[in-house]
C-alpha cells in the first residue's frame, strides 16, 4: 500500500507563487517517479510535471520556464514550486507515484488562480 498526501494548494493572485508538496509513505521502492498532474473542470487530467529517482525531469510545454519540479528522496517527497501563475494554471493537482508499473495517486490540492 501507498498513500500520497497532497499540501499547498491554495488561492493566489496572477503573477504569485505556490509551492506543493507532496509526500508518499508506505510500501515505497527507491526506484521510482513521481509527479504532478492536474485536472481543470471540463478538461482531462493532464502531466504538469514528473521527476524520477535518479533526477530527470519532463515538464509540460504550458508550464516550462515557471515551474519548477524536486524531490527529497529520503523523505519520500516531491516538490512543485509554481511562479508566474496564470488563471489557466486554476485546476485540482495531483500527486502520482510511479512504480514497478502501478501508478498511485494523491487526493488531489486546489489551486485557484485569480486574474
């Protein structure tokens, strides 16, 4: 069993910051990825960020520049400090936890942006 909790989400006002966090416990392995989705109402969940254990990161085009994905692999725990925010960045994000071919996600953390 995994479990993800989710915190940070928040509102903020265009052009501010938030940083979430994420962290996993349980039957956590240390090779794995983690990272940040996120799913505006009406739309699809979509990839905003993803980090594996060794450190590699993809970032989605809409974020690049703004965003920026960490872990501490020793807490077992992602990071995504989001700058420059944007009313379309408003969605729930959530965490994922990929391993051995399962994926595992979080609750999920309100973002709100206001314009």
């Amino acid at each position: 069993q995994v479990q993800l909790v989710e915190s940070g989400g928040g509102l903020v006002q265009a052009g501010g910051s938030l940083r979430l966090s994420c962290s996993a416990s349980g039957s956590i392995f240390s090779a794995n990825a983690m990272g940040w989705y996120r799913q505006a109402p009406g739309k699809q969940r979509e990839l905003v960020a993803r980090i594996t254990s060794g450190g590699s990161t993809n970032y989605a085009d809409s974020v690049k520049g703004r965003v920026t994905i960490s872990r501490d692999n020793a807490k077992n725990t992602v990071y995504l400090q989001m700058n420059s925010l944007k009313p379309e960045d408003t969605a729930v994000y959530y965490c994922k936890l990929e391993q051995y071919g399962l994926g595992y996600w979080g609750q999920g953390t309100q973002v709100t942006v206001s314009s």
